[in-house]
C-alpha cells in the first residue's frame, strides 16, 4: 500500500531560538506564511526523548530533572497531524493528537505517543539540539526547516488523491482524519464512519439504475449496465464486511475461530453470512422471505458467471443458482426488473449487517 506523505508546512521555514538578557531564550518561527493552522506540544528530554504531549494547561505531573523541552509540532492547514499506528504500522493524519487513540484502519487502542512518526521524532531531537546550543552558547540560533523535514519523502504529499477525508458523527467527538480507502475508524471515539460511506456508495448504484432506465433506450446498452449495477451491489457488500471484521479479530476468540474469521471471504456472500450468524448473531438476511433469499443467491451467482465465464452459462451455475430459465451454454441476461428488486435487498442486508454489528456490545 503506498504511504502518502508527511504535510507538516515547512516551505522556508525557519525555527529561531532569540536570546534575551531578560526574558532568556524564546522560540520563534517563521518563513512559513499560511502553511499551518495550529500546533501541539511536546515535552522532550535533552537526549530527544519524547516524554509525552503537553496538554493546554501543561504536564499534570512534573518529570524527573532535568526539566523537558516543550517542542512545537505544526499541524497541516486542515488542523491535522501525521500519526503512524504502532499495531498495523500504517500512516494517517487526524487532529486527534491528546489521549487514547484507535487506529483508523485496525481498531487497535494505544497510548496518544506510540503514535508519534519517525519525522516528527527527527524534528523534535533538530528543535531541542538547537535550544541546547542557544541555551549554552552566545548567539541566537536559527535552523532552516527544510534541512531537518525535508530529507525523506516521510515528509513529502504525494498520493494525495488516495486520502479519502471523514468528520467522525458522534455529536460529541467530530474528530476529522485522512486515510486511504473509505472505510475508517474515528481515532477519538472509535466509532465506524461505515454508515455513511456505505449510504454514499449504495446511493451512487441507485441512481446509476434510475439513471440507465431513464436514459438509455439501446437493448444492448441497457443490458451491459444491468451487469454492471449488478456486479456493483454484491461489490458494496464485501469492503464493509472486510471493514467491521477488523474489530470482530478484537474480541476474545479461540485460535481457531479468529483464524477463521481472518480468512473468511465476504465475495462468497452465502458461506460469509451463515458464519456471521452462527458466531456473532449478526442475522444479515433478517426481515427476508425465503423468496428474496433465494433471487439474492440467484444474481449472485449471475455476477459470478458474467465475470468469469462471459455470462456464458456453465454446469457450476446451473446446480448453484437453481435457475431453470435458461440451458447450458446459454448467454444470461440481466433484466431491469431484476436490477430495481435487487438494490434494495442489497441495502437491506448492508443495513443488517451494520445493525447487527453495533448491537455488538
Ligand atoms: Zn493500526
Ligand atoms: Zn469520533
């Protein structure tokens, strides 16, 4: 997966220590322009060891001597920083940075300072090296930030069209992060932004099918894009499932179950949901007759044989799907009716699986 960059503003920057025969030493920087919008606090050692963040209002409880340096960390222009999770390694940027943070891809819950990148450790070990040298020399003493930020691509945006933005929901929390792919956990409160990334993608198919039937009058063309909506619904079910499993791997768990949960295929929508069912009574087809159980089984097997067989029917599909409209060998049609009855079964069984898990308690 490809990391994308660390933002912290530092085009020209400069960070000077200005002696003051009064005041002693203080800490300004410059250069920067409207690059960041806010900065948090860390207190460092003289060694360059982070000892934690510096709440407003200051450390609760004072460290042993000698007294730590307070480091100024510039955030982005949206108010977020880098963080990287010390579970899964993986990078993200949230404005989130004081107390116990879930990782927005694992879920995992760690201390705010396990948190801490490997740049943003370079900077504070750069920020506190040259107070030292004020603090023991004569002169003031300025150091260009692009020397100490800008040597790796840790500190560089590059795949900056991968970041995908979300507000957490919880009207309490509103914590904003960046991540790669859609789906997140809030890194304050821990909740699933799952909902609503799923009511973006459901709606999107939607109105493709209102779209195509309103628009397209071609046979042919209305055809293809049947197998397309098709394909799409049954592929809106599988992220999310790949999603919220990532919390389902924290709870307590034999060795076998959980090795079974991590390889479990939510493309083979039957077998996933019957699993889900027996261990966590998640009832994804709940509220469905026998009937609609049967169709959804029925245009799933459709979307197997249209993208690995050329929708050219074959004996597998013949005994899986049950359907007795059409021989072997025969090209499968997706009709609109077929289309229009299966979005909304779709968005039952996403609404199910998304009840069922947060019942969850
Ligand atoms: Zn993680
Ligand atoms: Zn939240």
């Amino acid at each position: 997966m490809p990391e994308f960059g660390e933002q912290i503003p530092i085009g020209g920057g400069r960070l000077e220590f200005i002696r003051d025969p009064q005041r002693g030493i203080s800490t300004r920087i410059s250069g920067t322009g409207e690059t960041f919008r806010a900065i948090y606090q860390l207190a460092v050692r003289q060694d360059g060891e982070i000892l934690g963040a510096v709440p407003v209002g200051g450390l609760r409880t004072a460290p042993p001597p000698p007294p730590p340096l307070t480091v100024f960390i510039q955030s982005d222009l949206q108010g977020m920083w880098g963080r990287r999770c010390p579970s899964c390694g993986s990078y993200f940027r949230t404005d989130h940075i004081l107390g116990p943070t879930y990782c927005p891809y694992c879920s995992v819950v760690n201390d705010d300072m396990t948190f801490v990148t490997d740049a943003q450790k370079r900077y504070a070990k750069a920020f506190v090296d040259a107070a030292l040298t004020a603090f023991h020399g004569t002169e003031n003493v300025s150091i260009d930030l692009t020397n100490v930020t800008d040597a790796t691509l840790e500190w560089q945006y590059s795949e900056e069209q991968q970041q995908f933005h979300f507000k957490c929901v919880d009207q309490s929390c509103y914590a904003e992060t960046d991540i790669l792919g859609e789906y997140g956990w809030c890194p304050r409160c821990g909740r699933s932004n799952a909902r609503r990334v799923i009511e973006t993608r459901l709606k999107a198919n939607e109105e493709k099918l209102e779209r195509t039937d309103r628009e397209v009058t071609d046979r042919h063309l209305r055809g293809a894009e049947w197998e397309l909506i098709n394909n799409v619904a049954f592929s809106t079910f599988e992220p999310l499932g790949n999603h919220l499993r990532t919390r389902l791997m924290l709870f307590p768990a034999t060795a076998k179950r959980r090795n079974d949960l991590a390889n479990l295929s939510f493309q083979r929508i039957v077998s996933s949901v019957d699993a889900l069912e027996r261990w966590f009574d998640i009832d994804v087809l709940g509220d469905m007759e026998e009937s609609e159980r049967r169709f959804v089984n029925l245009m799933m097997q459709r979307r197997h044989i249209v993208t690995h067989n050329a929708g050219r029917v074959d004996q597998d599909y013949l005994d899986r799907s049950g359907d007795s409209s059409c021989r072997l060998n025969q090209r499968i049609r997706i009709r609109s009716a077929e289309a229009k009855r299966l979005l909304p079964l779709v968005r039952k069984m996403c609404a199910n699986l998304l009840s069922g898990f947060e019942a969850i308690t």
